[in-house]
C-alpha cells in the first residue's frame, strides 16, 4: 500500500493565477506510512470545496487523509514566481513553510516566497 503513496504526487497546482490552496496530510489506511500533500485551484470557491474532491480521490487508492490547513497561492508562470499567502477560515492557516519546501521540490527554477 505505500505504493499507493507514491503513485499520488506532492504538488497539484494551477499552472496560473490566484487560487487557494490546502495542505493534506494523506496516510495509508491502518498503516503508518504517510506523506503530505499540496493542492490548489482557481475553481474552488473556499477550501473545502478542494478537500471534497481530494478526500474520494485518495480513499480510491486505499489513502485516507486529513486537512492540514489552507491558504492562497498566487502562481506567475511567465515570471517563474510562487507566492504563499493567507489562510483558510475553515481550516485554519496552513504551515506555509511546508507548502514553500513541497513547491520547491518541483518548481526548482522558480522564486518562491511566503507572507
């Protein structure tokens, strides 16, 4: 089952704008393995309008997962520029310092700044 884990990428982002974004810790059901995840969309009205469709998506592959927190990501791919700001009135703030370490991860040629 930890397969399952790394079959589901860190990073699922707009390629542009404003958006917000939620950080997920997602685990393996009945197991101890896990790794946390970061997703955001310009079509999510408020944060758990990702989660819902985050949520089915992992316990499909046998995941469960929980919310860390959320906020906003403001993503300027003609700039290479990722901003971390905000925080989800329902989830509280993400730890952006994580969200800003998972970005870096994929986004290598980017600047990326967190406010």
């Amino acid at each position: 089952m930890a397969d399952a884990l790394s079959k589901v990428p860190d990073i699922d982002i707009d390629p542009e704008g404003k958006f917000k974004y939620i950080l997920v810790n997602i685990k393996v059901k009945g197991g101890t393995e896990q790794k946390v995840i970061v997703r955001g969309t310009k079509t999510a009205e408020y944060h758990n309008h990702i989660f819902e469709k985050v949520n089915p998506a992992m316990e499909t592959l046998g995941l469960e997962c929980s919310c860390l927190g959320g906020g906003k990501i403001e993503h300027n791919n003609t700039e290479k520029k990722l901003r971390v700001f905000g925080e989800s009135t329902g989830y509280g703030k993400a730890d952006h310092a994580v969200t800003v370490e998972k970005l870096k991860s994929v986004f290598k040629d980017y600047e990326i700044i967190m406010e």
